[in-house]
C-alpha cells in the first residue's frame, strides 16, 4: 500500500481511537500495535517495550517532574493570592490597574508554576469577583484570566517546551529562551485589549477608588519575592552555565518545597504529601504520553509514513508560507480536541522534517505551536481553561467566558502573524545568549 494512503487511514484510526474515550497513551499504543501487526507482523511486537522504556531512558526527562512538583508546591499555596494582592497594591493608582494586575499576576504565577489551569484557578479566585465587583464585564473578567492562564506552556520554565525539545532534540535552554519575549508579547497585547475593553464599557473610572498606604505595599512583598527570585535563579543557572535544566529544576523543586514550609506553614505531611501525590499522578501522565509517543513514531517510520509525507510536502510547488499556514490551522484543529503534550509528540516526528526543508528554524516553529496550543486551552470543544473558569465563577455562563475569551484568541493569532513577519522576536534572545547556531 502506497505510505501517503497508508498515513491516511492512521491518521483516521488515531482519532477514531481517541474520540472513542480511551486515554491518549493507550489510544497510540493500540494504533500502533495494530498497524505493527497488520504490515510488519507479529515480530514488531518484540521491539515495542524497548522502543517504549528507550524512550524514557533520557536526562532530561528527569526535569519534567521537578518542574512539576516545582509548581505544585507553589500552586498549594497562597503565592497566586499574595501576588494577585501585590500586583492590585502597587498598580490600584493606574487607569486600568485592575486589569493589568490580574494579567500580570496570570504571567508571573505561569512562569512560576508552569500550569494554565493552576494559574487560572489560583488568580481567578481572586481576580474575577473584585473585578465583578469594581463593575467590569464578565466576560472581560472571566476572558482575561481564561488567556492569561494559558501563558503557562509559553513563559519559561515550561514543561510544553521541554516535551518539544526532547520530542524534536531541540536545546531545552534555548527554547526556554525563545518563549520570553513572545510571552511579554502576548501579555502586552492581552493587556491592551483589556484596557480598550475597560475603556469602551466606561468601567476604568472605578479602579482610583481604592488607596493603599506606602507600608502596605511594601508589607506584602516578602511573601512574593523568594518565590520570583527561585525563578530567576533557575533561569539564572541553566543560561550561566552552572548546571543543566534537570538539576536546576531539582534544585528549584526543593527550595520552593521549602519555601511553602517556611513561609505558608505547608509543615502537614498530609498537605506536603498531596503535592507530591498529584505531581507524581501528573508526571507519570505525561511520561506515559511520551513512551507511548515514541512507539508511535517509529510506526510511522517503519512504515515509511514520515518520509513519504514529507517527501511529498518537498515536490509541491507551493509557497513556503502558504504551507506554514496550512500547518497552522492543522495545529489549531488538533488544538482543540487534545492536550498539547498530546500534540507535539504526536506531529512533531512529522511536521519537524517538513518545516526544515522549508527552511523555518524549529525554535521559531517551537513558539508559533505553542501560540497555537494556548489557542486551543480557550476554545472548545475541549477548553480546559473555559471550565476551570466556569468552575470557580458558576454564576458565569460558559458563553459568556467563551465570548470574553474570543478577543484573546485574535491577540494570539496577532502574536502568530507578528512572528512570521518578525521571527527575531523568538530567535533573537537565544542567538543572543548561547551563541547563533549553537
């Protein structure tokens, strides 16, 4: 059978499989055992449980469950309130502080805990009832913390970007890298919007009702600042050169442990044992996606699937950019059905040899499906960041938060066009610190 027609019917039977209610691992294990069997027969089946623990036998893998219990730990505790509070102290003065508070709040617990539901469910219970209340629309409330939220899988430490790099064998550093001035990117725009919004419904005149004293402004900083200073040393360390990504997320790990201990009072087992508990459940899902990924993929290649099609995409006549647009909406398709973890071990082996011989940077490429991805966590049908919303805002229609989040999906596809027409935007930084091509 012809690898095009052939990549056509795995293709219809994995999501056929997914869509069936199976979990994502176990859905591309049973596609690829059975086309293994149907065209390599039974003897490929030897060779799967060492394609699937090979998989995992990888340094770097070790980061992702240390960036997790990373943010577990700062997710268990009142850092998200404290530096929603400091943020709302600080800019209380400004037009549209409010706003601005709740998006940079959104940002900066994202690059702490890494998470777009924990960074929606952490600031939202704090920021979409005093927004309600200061007299802002809902679906500006309720929008703005559903996209800021999902600046969790672009803003480093991102576990997105680490999958992306093992996935592909892209330096982790530099991806981390790539996503900073894309992530500043997105929040200038979501602020902007927010601020238009506030403007246009003639709320922003509320904000100057509240004044905080200079002492309380200064009180609340001690809670916040350790935890931004790990963060930065994190950064700190893997773009110094004093270690690699897996030990600065195991060090980051242990101080942010800590950290909880010390200035939360997270001493319980019991509490210490839950953030260990669902870091392990949330690693071990992940891992389990990447394995079975791997066993996927070389499917793929040993059916000739990969090589076919991308040999294909090379003969057609077609503009570059025409492709990338094509690949693009492919990714915001599966964005909206699948987690990205899902996705970018899913498309990768396929989509990495068509951008290259198009000839687009995979660090470039790396951002733009990330942008993507973040699309897809506030759209449905799936739009985990739509029902985290909904979940701690109940009286808020999952209409409305849909129609407030719909601007914020333009400013992402703003983003996505800003960097086709200026790919510097993502490639500057890491050329800049670890060298051009290195």
């Amino acid at each position: 059978m012809d690898p095009l027609v052939l990549g056509g019917f795995v293709a219809l039977a994995t999501i056929l499989v997914l869509f069936s209610g199976v979990s994502v691992a176990i859905g591309l294990l049973i596609v690829s055992a059975g086309f293994l069997i149907v065209f390599d027969g039974m003897r490929s089946l030897e060779l799967m449980p060492e394609i699937f623990f090979g998989k995992l036998d990888n340094f770097a893998l070790l980061s992702i469950p240390m960036f997790i219990i990373m943010g577990a730990a700062i997710a268990s505790t009142r850092a998200g309130a404290d530096l929603y509070e400091a943020l709302e102290r600080w800019l209380t003065r400004v037009p549209g502080g409010l706003v601005i508070s709740n998006l940079g709040a959104c940002a900066l617990f994202a690059a702490m805990s890494g998470s777009s539901p924990a960074t929606c469910a952490a600031i939202g219970k704090m920021g979409i009832p005093e927004m309600r209340k200061r007299g802002y629309p809902d679906g500006v409330a309720a929008g703005s913390i559903a996209a800021g939220g999902t600046l969790g899988i672009l803003i480093p430490p991102s576990v997105t970007m680490i999958v992306y790099g093992i996935a592909t064998e892209t330096s982790i550093g530099r991806l981390f890298l790539a996503g900073v001035i894309p992530g500043l990117l997105l929040v200038i725009l979501f602020m902007a919007w927010s601020l238009y919004s506030t403007w246009r419904s003639g709320n922003a005149a509320v904000l100057s009702a509240v004044k905080y004293s200079w002492r309380e402004k200064v009180q609340i900083l001690p809670r916040v600042l350790p935890f931004l200073i790990i963060i930065l040393g994190v950064l700190y360390a893997m773009y110094g050169g004093v270690a690699t990504p897996s030990e600065t997320a195991a060090v980051g790990a242990l101080l942010c442990l800590l950290i909880a201990i010390i200035i939360y009072k997270l001493w319980h087992p019991s509490a210490i044992w839950v953030v260990l508990r669902d870091s392990t459940k949330e690693s071990v899902m992940i891992l389990f996606i990447i394995a079975a990924a791997g066993v996927f993929s070389y499917m793929l290649s040993s059916l000739f699937i990969t090589q076919s099609i991308a040999e294909w995409i090379g003969t057609l006549d077609v503009n570059r950019w025409v492709l990338m647009g094509a690949i693009n909406i492919f990714l915001l398709i599966a964005g909206f059905f699948l987690p990205p973890v899902a996705v970018i071990l899913m498309a990768a082996p396929i989509l990495l040899p068509i951008i290259t011989t198009a000839g687009f940077d995979p660090i470039w490429f790396a951002v733009v499906l990330t942008i993507n991805m973040e699309i897809g966590l506030i759209s449905p049908p799936v739009g985990l960041n739509l029902y985290v919303i909904n979940g701690i805002a109940p009286d808020i229609s999952l209409r409305t938060i849909l129609t407030g989040s719909l601007p914020f999906v333009a400013c992402m596809v703003l983003a996505i066009v800003l960097l086709c027409l200026f790919p510097g935007l993502a490639t500057w930084l890491p050329n800049a610190v670890m060298g051009v091509g290195l």
